[in-house]
C-alpha cells in the first residue's frame, strides 16, 4: 500500500504496529489513517477509537481481508471510519478511497472556514 500511495502522489508514513501508529498519530500532522482491522497488537476497532480521541478531525479509511471479517468492516463504519475497503482490493479503488476521502475533508474545511467580513463602500 506504501507504494501504490506513494506512486499516486501521496506522502506515507507507516508503522508495524497500531501502538506506533499512534504515537506517530499524536506526534505528527496526518490528513488520514489507513488501518487494518486486524494486527498483531490491537484491532482496527480500537485504533478508530483511540484515533478519535486524540484527533477527531482525522478520518480513518479501515481495510480488511475476507471471511469473518465483513462484520469487523460493518463496526469500523458504524464507529465512525469513513470509509472501509475489503482485501484485495485494487490499486485504483485504495487511490479513489483515498482521494474521496481527502476530497471530502478539503470540502468540509472550506465549508467550515470563516467567510472575511465584507469591506463597506465609500461614498
């Protein structure tokens, strides 16, 4: 996944574990998490959660492979990912997740944003 992101212009700073993840997540600006629901040291589920805490305006994208793990998908959007895709996927659909989701983050800050107050008119 690094290198497809990459290759698709993104910056990528990944980690082996959900535990570093987040200490890199609470040390550095990150415009989105990429998670697997299921790794070594804590579940996707929990990295959501904990994501969510210490920085609520990152959204987080979780992946999983097949089988039992639909369910875990389902959780991950009703806990707030926004967006999940299931294992394999395609190079195309990671980068249009990917995109739609920065999309929707650019979209929702210019929403946001204060408009400047108007200058009067002399007369």
């Amino acid at each position: 996944m690094d290198q497809i992101l990459t290759e698709g212009g993104h910056t990528v700073i990944s980690r082996l574990t959900a535990r570093d993840a987040m200490k890199l997540v609470a040390q550095t600006m990150v415009d989105l998490i990429v998670t697997d629901v299921y790794m070594p040291d804590k579940d996707g589920l929990e990295v959501i959660l904990e994501a969510q805490k210490a920085c609520p305006n990152i959204p987080v994208i979780a992946i999983s492979g097949a089988g039992g793990m639909k369910n875990m998908l389902r959780d991950a959007q009703l806990l707030g990912a926004a967006c999940t895709l299931q294992k394999p996927f395609a190079k195309q659909q990671l980068l249009d997740a990917v995109a739609t989701v920065l999309a929707s983050i650019a979209a929702n800050s210019s929403a946001t944003s204060p408009i400047p107050p108007q200058k009067e008119p002399r007369a």
